[in-house]
C-alpha cells in the first residue's frame, strides 16, 4: 500500500506539471487555475496524509507536506496569488475546527474536577505565555521578526506569539486516549484542560489581537477604543455564535434533513458574517458549537456527525495550503529558533501543570504525567496564526511560517509524549467497553477531526 501510495503521488505531480505549464490554454491553463487547483492539492493532501500515516506519523504532517511540495517552495504548481484566492477555504475550515472544539466542551462532567482543572489551567497558560512572549524580548536583537523594529512592535509581536504559543489540541489527546483504551485522573485531567483552554485562548487571543490592532494604530481613544473594541469582538462573536447554534439546535430537531449539507452551508455563511461585523470568527464558531453540546443535548450528536462528515476534505485542504505557503528558505533557516521555542514551551508546559496540579492538590500520578496531553498543536494553532497573519500583514507571514514549523514538530512529538504518559501513569486498557463513552469519539471517527483541533 505504501509503494502504491508513493507512485499514486509521483504520478499526480508529473500530472500537474504537464496540464499547469506555462504556455497550456483552456481550462487547464495557469491563468484559470482554481477548479483543478483544488482538485490536484485535495487528492494530493488525502495521499500524502495517508502515506504519513502508513509511516506512523500524524496525518496534518503529511498534509503540511504535502501542500509544500505543491507550492511555491517545492515545485511551484501554486503560486503565491492562487494562495491568497484560495482564502476562503481557510475562513470555512476554521469555522469547521472550532465548531468542533466547542462541541467537545461538557460543562457537566467537568464540575468533579474544576479545583484541579482550573489551578491547572490557570497556572499553565500564565507560565506558557510569560515564558515564550519573554524570551522573544529577550532575544529582541536577533529574533527576526523584531529586529530593527521599534520596542512596541516587539511588545505586540511577543503578546501574539505567546498567546498562539498556549493552545493545544483536544482532538490529538482524545485519539490517543482512546486508541489506549485509558480511564483515570491523569486522562480526565488531560481531557478538561485541554477543551477548557480552547475556550480559554481564543479569547485571550482576541484580547491580544485587539489590544495590538490598538497599540500599533496609536488611537488617541486609548482605554475606552479598546474597552469598546473588546467588547464588539468577544461579547458579539459569543452572542452571534449563542444565536447560531440555537437555530442550528433547532433545525436538527424539527427538520433533521440534509445535516451534512446544512451545517456546510452555517460554516460557509457564519463566515461572511462574522468578516462582514468583524467579529472573530473562532470565538463565534466555538460558540456555537458549546451552545449545541450544552443547551441542546439532544442534537449534539447529529451535530458532530454532521461537523465530522463535512472536516476532511476542508482540513486537508487548509493544512495544505498552509504548507503550501511555507516558505522554505526562510523556514531552513530558523530552525535553531523553532527548536528554541519548542524547548521553552516544553519546559513552561511541565512546570506549569506541575505546578497547577499541586496547587489544586492532585494526586502524583498527575503532577508528573498530566503535562505530556498538553504539547501537542494542530488546527485551532493554524487558525490563530492565519487570522495573526492577515491582522498583522508585515510580519505575519514570517510568524505563520514559524509556527507551522513548530506544529509540524508538535504533532510529531506530542502523541507518543502523551501515549507514554498515559502508560507510565498506568491508565492504559483500563476501559472495558472500548466502544464510545461519554465525552470520548473513537479512533475511526477521530480521523476527520484529529488534525483539527
């Protein structure tokens, strides 16, 4: 299957550079790329994606390489304007990834834990952020996005790096656990504070995001601008994302036709509007889907089927263009950056939770081990980074590419962290019924969600 993976790939390559070369007219040409451009890098990402997973590496890994081969860093097939048109895909797989996020959210089965959960939670984010925001000052001088720029440039650079920098990924733990089979205090842990955070910073990111937008255009308003700002942004994207998942809730309980097809259309058309009200379209997605897991029980299920069904194919193609748009120079050369800024996330990471887990008096097992489910980065990372890069357009390309590099790492090492983990805290085989449970979404049903979040 793996040779036939690789062939099936070399032949989609050779394809594409015969039907997109210069000089080809109609609708293969170049100058009228979109329809076969999605179709190349769709089948593309789905081959690489499973060749990644043939070789024991998360799938989002292959999909990044896959969108780099294609690009203009690999073999040019992509051009730099076809990726700006492409924008669109971006905007609706966001929306898709946070629905899915929110809706892992139950308020109910974290009540038992919320001491724990929330020293965790607290003391983790404080620690991961002052630590990454303060070795980019720190290292102000020769850090390439802040040199030569003036000290508030670097302060706002710093705010949304270590914002960025505080987000995991839900999905990852939740395929691990399963795929493990584990029950105990060090999973549930790993469980709450992960869906917790997401929540958690995406709206510290907005605050971020606003206060920087605020910074940097020197606004005489000050304190009330951004007071007003703050307010429009996250009170409204809250309000908008309530408002939508309770017209969701009630379509999939009178209605119920088309799910699939309806919850496609919200992606497409809460994206318009939150852009047309400038709202973030994260936090109003987010919204939405923790309004329908937590008011409207009942329709949550159809919900995720329906977000899951509606996820692969967006975020294969949104991973892709993100590592399409990788540029590979600039990237090579700051790798010893990267591996400095995995190494002190790492580190803030360990002492944080250790530090969270003994303040709200939690056992040993998740004072050592509760750590290794929060390393890992995928979907909601590149969401914050691409909506960073477009607020931020003179430096927000050089960061995006920065932090692709650091998921691409993250979702190589945060798995078998979090795997071995599990074992070392002896929670591995320990559930009976490997079928679903509440809270838990099987390895197969994982699979579209799993790069996402």
């Amino acid at each position: 299957m793996f040779i036939r993976r690789l062939i099936s790939i070399t032949v989609l390559v050779a394809l594409a550079r015969v039907l997109r070369a210069p000089g080809v007219v109609g609708p293969f040409s170049p100058d009228a790329p979109t329809p076969l451009l999605l179709g190349f890098l769709l089948i593309g990402a789905y081959l690489a994606g499973a060749l990644a997973a043939d070789l024991g590496l998360p799938r989002i890994t292959g999909y990044l390489l896959g969108g780099l081969l294609f690009g203009p860093s690999g073999m040019g097939l992509i051009t730099t304007g076809e990726l700006e048109a492409l924008g669109l895909i971006d905007d609706v797989a966001i929306a898709l990834i946070a629905f899915s996020a929110g809706a892992e959210l139950k308020l109910r089965e974290l009540r038992s834990q919320g001491r724990v959960i929330g020293s965790i939670l607290s003391l983790e984010m404080v620690t991961v952020f002052v630590s990454v925001a303060g070795l980019i000052l720190l290292l102000r001088g020769s850090f390439p996005l802040t040199t030569g720029r003036p000290l508030a440039d670097a302060v706002v650079i710093a705010m949304v790096f270590g914002s960025v920098a505080i987000a995991n990924s839900p999905s990852v733990a939740v395929a691990v656990i399963n795929e493990t089979r584990s029950r105990g205090p060090v999973t549930s842990t790993i469980l709450g504070v992960t869906v917790l955070k997401d929540v958690a910073v995406i709206v510290l990111f907005a605050v971020m995001v606003s206060t920087a937008q605020t910074m940097l255009q020197g606004s005489g308003a000050g304190g009330w601008e951004l007071g007003r700002r703050l307010a429009w942004e996250i009170g409204g994207s809250i309000a908008l994302g309530c408002l939508v998942g309770w017209l969701v809730s009630l379509y999939l309980h009178r209605w119920k036709a088309q799910k699939i097809l309806f919850i496609l259309g919200v992606a497409f058309l809460l994206t318009h509007i939150a852009a047309v009200l400038h709202l973030e379209i994260l936090l109003t997605s987010l919204a939405t889907g923790l309004f329908v897991e937590n008011v409207s029980e009942r329709e949550a299920e159809p919900f995720v089927r329906a977000v899951e069904a509606n996820a692969l194919p967006f975020y294969a193609l949104f991973f892709s263009l993100a590592g399409a748009g990788i540029h590979l120079d600039f990237l090579l050369s700051l790798w010893p950056l990267v591996l400095l800024l995995v190494a002190v996330r790492a580190a803030a990471i360990w002492l944080g939770t250790r530090a969270g887990a003994s303040l709200g008096g939690a056992g040993e097992a998740v004072r050592k081990h509760a750590w290794t489910g929060f390393v890992s980065q995928a979907g909601v990372t590149l969401g914050m980074v691409t909506i960073a890069e477009r607020a931020f357009p003179a430096w927000g390309e050089e960061m995006k590419a920065l932090f692709v590099a650091m998921v691409a790492f993250h979702e190589l090492v945060g798995p078998v962290l979090l795997q071995r983990g599990l074992v070392a805290a002896g929670e591995t085989g320990l559930r009976d019924d490997p079928e679903r449970e509440p809270g838990v979404i099987s390895p197969e049903e994982v699979e579209g969600t799993e790069v996402g979040a």
